[in-house]
C-alpha cells in the first residue's frame, strides 16, 4: 500500500502563504492522479485540488486562484501551495491518491498536516 506523509502546515495571518508537500512511496504514484483534501474541525473531509498523472489540474471553487498543486514524479512528491490564505482555510491537509479510474481515494490516509490562519 502507499504511505503518505504531510508537511509543511503552520500557523500564517490571513494573507499570507504556505507551500504544503506530501511524500509518497511506492512505485504506484507516476500513475495515479493525486488529490490534495481538507478537513476542518466538525466538518467533512473535503476534496481541494487534483492533480492527474499527467499534470491536468483542477480545484474547489474555495480555493481557484488561490491554490496550485503540482507533482514531481521523480520524488513521488505532490505539493500545494497556498496564496491569500484565509481563515476559512484553517483545516488539516491531507493527500491521497485516486483509486486509477476513479474518484475514490486511497483507503489509506497520512497523519496530515495543519494549516491555521488568523485575521
């Protein structure tokens, strides 16, 4: 199975930036499409941003303009980075990857990573 490893959460004021990274093993990742997800405290875990095999992108409405994810295959590295963040931001982020066809995540999740933002 995959394992997955978040980094790069922080406390930051409204505004400002931060560059989230995921470390994946396993030789499954150049082949999977890779999501990036939140979870805010009582709420559902939500889907932010994807990212195809071949680099194809899309994003949550809440976050278009702000958020790019990106990857590089060779590090089995999926990154976020995150501009103009907000307070509604505020949440753990995890990756995973996409079941290959699918819009189902991986059944396994890393430990995530926490992002804060205040005003």
């Amino acid at each position: 199975q995959v394992q997955l490893v978040e980094s790069g959460g922080g406390l930051v004021q409204a505004g400002g930036s931060l560059r989230l990274s995921c470390a994946a093993s396993g030789t499954i990742f150049a082949f999977s499409d890779m999501g990036w997800y939140c979870q805010a405290s009582g709420k559902q875990r939500e889907l932010v941003a994807r990212i195809t095999r071949d680099g194809s992108t899309n994003y949550a409405d809440s976050v278009k303009g702000r958020f790019t994810i990106s990857r590089v295959n060779a590090k089995n590295t999926v990154y976020l980075q995150m501009n103009s963040l907000k307070p509604e931001d505020t949440a753990v982020y995890y990756c995973n990857i996409f079941l290959p066809g699918t819009d189902v995540a991986g059944a396994r999740w890393g430990q995530g990573t926490q992002v804060t933002v205040f005003s």
